[in-house]
C-alpha cells in the first residue's frame, strides 16, 4: 500500500504563526532542524566531529594525532537516485587490520540512532579497545534516513507476497549500504522491529552477519495472543537505572507473560477500532502530522513519560528529536501492517525461520517488557536442535521494551560482553 498525503487542517483554521512554523519546518528548514536536534544528542560524546555530512568515508581524514576515536555523521547514497542511509560512525583512529567486524546499531519501528545516545561511549570504548568501528543507521524511510515513497503491489490475501516486498524494501538497502562502504562482515545490534529485519537480512544474506544482538525483538512468536498493545516502563514502576542482565530461567520468563496477560485482560472494546486502522494500514505518526496544535504536546507527553530516568536536558533534547523525525514525511512506517497483525504478532513469525542461521544470536528482553519472552525461548531450543548451541536468552532488570534506555548500564555491560564474545 502506498503512503498517501496527509489531510491538514484549512490554514485558515492555523494561527499564522504555527503556520509559517510548519510550513518552515516542512521545506528545507525540517532538514536542518532535524540534523540539529540529533547533532544535540550525539555532541555528548567528546570525541564527535562535525561538518561531514557528505562524506560516508571521512574516517580516512582522521589520524592517531586527531585522537584515539573520532565520531561524524553522514549520509551514504545507495544505488536508487534520491536514495540514501543516514549514518552515524564511531571509529578507532588507528584501525587494526585483524580488528572484529564492525557493530551496526539498527532501531526500532519508527525511532532513530538518536535514540541509542546512552550506548554509544561504551560501545566507542569497545571500538578503541579492540581498534575496530561501530556505526549506527537510520533504515530507509526512518530517522533521517531518505522518506521515499513506500509501496507494495501484492493484493491483500497474498500475505507471503506483502511481507517479502516490506521485507526487501530495508534488508536490501542494508545490503547496498554494506557494499558501498566495502565491509565483508557486520555484528547487527538492533531493537524491535529493526531486530525482526536484522533476522530477516541474516537469513537473506548470511555470508554477511558475524552474529546478532536483539533487543525485545518484535515478531518472534506465533500465537497472536502473546503480546499486547504498547506497555512501557512509566512513572508507575520501577525505573532506575541499576539491576543486571540475568541468563533467562523459566521463572522471570513465566512472570513476564503473568504481567502481559493481565495487562491483555484490560484491553478495551477500542481494541476493535484498533484491529481496522491497523489493517487499513493506518500509521499512528499521522496523528502527529494531522494535528497541527496537539503534535508538539503528544510527543512531549510521550517523551516525558516515557524517559523518566533521563535528566531534564536529555528529556527535553529527547523530545526535540522524537518531534522532528516523527513529523518527516511518512515513509518506511507504511511497513507494520505489511509485516506484523494488530497485536504486533509477526504475519511470517521469526520462530519459524531462525533455526536456519549458524551464527551466534543473543536474545535480550526488559522484565517489564511486552515483547514475549517466549518467542525467545523457543528460538533458542529451535536453533540447538538444528546444531546451532550459540543461541542466548538473557532479562535486563528494571527495564521495558525500550531496554537500552531503561537500564542502560546493564545493557551495555551485555552489549561488550556479547561482542567479545567468540
């Protein structure tokens, strides 16, 4: 399905104000802006450079005497004109021609590698310990990546037919963006639906993969009863950043799915209006882009409760980024009802698929999370009994869906943990 314009309001009903706001927002303005509230986050890092926009491979102009690391964004063209990843790198001044694969930070379902801002110096000090490079993308469509038009032709019962053509639409930019910048091999370390697709780009390209890192990885399941709606961690529970990441044991996995299934036994008869939106292919960033008055306010609210571990300046920096790529043209978002139905249950599970890779695969779920642990676990035993023994599972305390965020400090002890591990 194609995405189509969004309906706004008549001018007429905009205060002329908010207007020239938006209409400076939407051309060239919206680029930059965008560009300056990722910038916002990512300067946190000492070691980042800026100014190299246009170019994929500038870690060539850097030296020992730049520093140990440098960090720069940029984007890389790919080989439909108009096409282009957007790309953050973190690399060793002094690369080591034996040095690991790089990692690549993939996100989740309409986020940005802005949203990884509390992983990258870890990830940066791994990449100088072991004389190697991580980059973060933002996929086609998503982030600040290029918003080219979304489409899929096959007709609505061809389910196999619609989920391959979603599926190519990022695997295969991910394909040319790994040959333009000429890497044999990659760890992908990804969140969500950018877990889904690391699979999926695993399985279509597996020369290519060293091993995978997924993060609440979303359509792993069958049963289309083992997820909910959206749960995050909020002010109601536990947020702090301490805890561990556990081995995944048949105890916290049965307590995830005792807290998904009282939260399933709340569910409203809205549900009904949710189930056709999703079908029809309704994307929930359109609420953003259509109200005008209320976008700013529902982001803000979003982000302030949603990230309450983080500071103010976070929060609020936080809040400037999720606004301005949420109110991109949409794009890649087009995706979801193509890949997973309404409850977020994947149309072709990975569950089914995974035990053809020979790779190492680490699960990794929040203990609060909506994801359904048990996707994980059966992913595991089927991967073991097709001879792959490299299969993990592991539970971030105090976290979410959103585990990166929400105990940052456990995840990016499993996050180096993971990629020395050989």
């Amino acid at each position: 399905m194609a995405a189509t314009a969004t309906n706004l309001p008549p001018a007429s009903e905009i205060p002329a104000s908010f207007t020239a706001s938006f209409r400076s927002w939407w051309s060239t303005g919206g680029e930059k802006q965008s560009a300056a509230s990722e910038e916002r986050l990512l300067r946190r890092l000492p070691f980042f450079r800026s100014g190299y926009a246009s170019k994929p491979n500038a870690a060539a102009e850097f030296s020992e005497s730049d520093g140990p690391l440098v960090a720069f964004s940029s984007k890389v063209d790919l080989d439909t004109p108009k096409h282009y990843l957007n790309m953050f790198t973190m690399t060793s001044t002094t690369p080591a021609p034996s040095g690991p694969p790089p990692a690549v930070l993939l996100h989740g379902y309409g986020a940005g590698i802005g949203f990884y801002f509390q992983n990258f110096l870890p990830l940066a000090n791994w990449a100088n310990r072991r004389k190697g490079t991580v980059y973060a993308l933002d996929w086609l469509g998503m982030g600040r990546s290029a918003r080219v038009p979304f489409t899929v032709k096959a007709k609505r019962d061809d389910i196999a037919g619609r989920v391959q053509e979603a599926e190519s639409f990022f695997v295969d930019s991910l394909e040319q963006w790994r040959v333009k910048m000429g890497l044999e091999k990659m760890t992908l370390i990804s969140h969500s639906l950018g877990a889904y697709l690391s699979v999926v780009y695993a399985l279509k390209y597996p020369t290519r993969v060293n091993k995978l890192i997924l993060l609440s990885p979303a359509g792993v399941p069958r049963d289309p009863n083992s997820t909910v709606p959206s749960r995050e961690l909020s002010e109601s529970q536990d947020t702090i950043h301490s805890g561990s990441a556990e081995p995944a044991t048949k105890q916290n996995v049965d307590k995830i799915k005792a807290e998904q299934r009282a939260a399933q036994r709340q569910e409203s008869r809205s549900r009904r209006l949710f189930t056709y939106l999703w079908e029809e292919g309704w994307s929930p960033f359109q609420v953003v882009r259509s109200t005008l008055f209320l976008g700013p306010m529902l982001v803000g609210k979003y982000s302030s409760r949603r990230f309450t571990g983080l500071s103010e300046e976070e929060t609020r920096d936080m809040h400037d980024y999720i606004l301005n790529i949420t109110l991109a043209k949409g794009s890649g978002e087009y995706c979801i009802s193509h890949l997973l139905a309404p409850g977020a249950h994947a149309r072709s599970p990975i569950v089914d698929r995974i035990d053809k890779l020979k790779i190492p695969i680490t699960f990794v779920y929040g203990d609060h999370d909506w994801m359904d642990p048990q996707g994980g676990v059966q992913s595991v035993e089927n991967l073991r009994q097709a001879g792959n023994g490299q299969g993990k599972m592991y539970v971030i305390s105090h976290a979410g869906h959103h585990v990166y965020l929400d105990n940052p400090k456990a995840v990016n002890d499993l996050l180096v943990k993971e990629l020395d591990r050989t």
